[in-house]
C-alpha cells in the first residue's frame, strides 16, 4: 500500500480531483490531508470524499516538531502539495527527501518564487504578453520553486485571453497532468 498526505491551503479542487484519480485503487490511499487555514474549503471537501484531514496552526508547523511528528508517523511515500501556500521548513525536506511534491502554475524558472502563486502567477503572464504558459511539477527543495523539475505541460496563451481564461487552462493542465504523474512517483 503506498501512502499519499496532501497540504493544501485552500478550496481543495486539486486534492479532490486526486482522490477521484485514486479512489478504485487498492493500492494507493490518502492518509491525511493538513491544512494551514481553520476555514478552508479542502476540510469540507474531504470530509464530503470519507478523508481524514488535519487543521494546524504555524507554530505546528515550523517552530515544533509537532507537525513533522504526525507526517512521520503516517509514513507517507509522498507529501503532495495541492494549492499549499507556506516555505515547507528545511526539517521538513531533510526528513523527506525527494519525497514532498508540489505544483506550481507556470513553466519554472518563470514566474516562480515568493508571493507568485495563483493569480499572482496569471496576470503576470498576461501583462508580460507571454504566447505560452502551463504547470511546473517539482519537488520541493530549501527555496520557492527551485526543487528539481518532474513535469512540464504547456498551453497556449492567445493575446485576447482574459487573466481568467489563463487560469482555467492551467488548471485544465493540473487537473489533467497531476494525479499521472503522482502514480508515476508511486510506481518508480
């Protein structure tokens, strides 16, 4: 049985669409997903999906070993980050190597690093008049986005594309390319 623990910090639709991927698979199963944020959407989401998830606060995460403490004990084979916003602390990546995943919405090194996530990543694009952009799935190192690169997929950007319709084909590309390449991960 392989081991997935997924954080994420917000509404969750990554982490569903990866359980929908996984759910008729005996061998694969999502121990926990943790949160940052008491309110996010994920928590309703998951206990709609029958998963497990965990709220923690910042002190959990980087100031304890609270938090490193609970993922050890559940083994994971990989950490997903699914739309998870904070630095993962250095204790966290030396605990597991090459073993914590993340995607990011753009084709890195662009458009990567502190405070680019989301739309942040969309409308800079956008202004930038890019003809291209897609998804970036990497581990995670020390730095924002600068883990070794997994996964490319791109699509194209048309110039009377909105901010909105960028974001939708990036997502079209996470919802399509993220789940395949976890179970690559977990095959290997």
């Amino acid at each position: 049985m392989k081991r997935i623990v997924l954080l994420a910090s917000g509404s969750g639709s990554n982490v569903e669409n990866i359980a929908n991927y996984f759910k008729d698979n005996p061998l694969v199963t999502i121990t926990c997903v943790l949160t940052n944020k008491r309110d996010a959407k994920v928590i309703d989401r998951c206990s709609r999906l029958n998963i497990s998830s965990l709220y923690f606060n910042r002190e959990a995460f980087s100031k304890s070993d609270c938090l490193l403490d609970i993922i050890k004990g559940m083994q994971p084979d990989l950490i997903i980050l699914a739309g998870f916003l904070l630095k993962i602390p250095q204790k966290f990546v030396d605990a597991f190597p090459n073993k914590i995943v993340n995607i990011h919405p753009a084709l890195l090194p662009n458009y990567g690093g502190k405070g680019m996530y989301g739309m942040h990543v969309h409308n800079a694009v956008k202004n930038n008049n890019e003809s291209k952009t897609g998804i970036t799935i990497h581990y995670v190192n020390e730095n924002y986005d600068e883990g070794a690169i997994i996964y490319q997929a791109e699509t194209a950007v048309n110039s009377n594309d909105s901010v909105d319709d960028i974001a939708k084909k990036v997502h079209m590309l996470e919802y399509e390319h993220f789940p395949k390449v976890i179970d690559q991960l977990l095959s290997k």
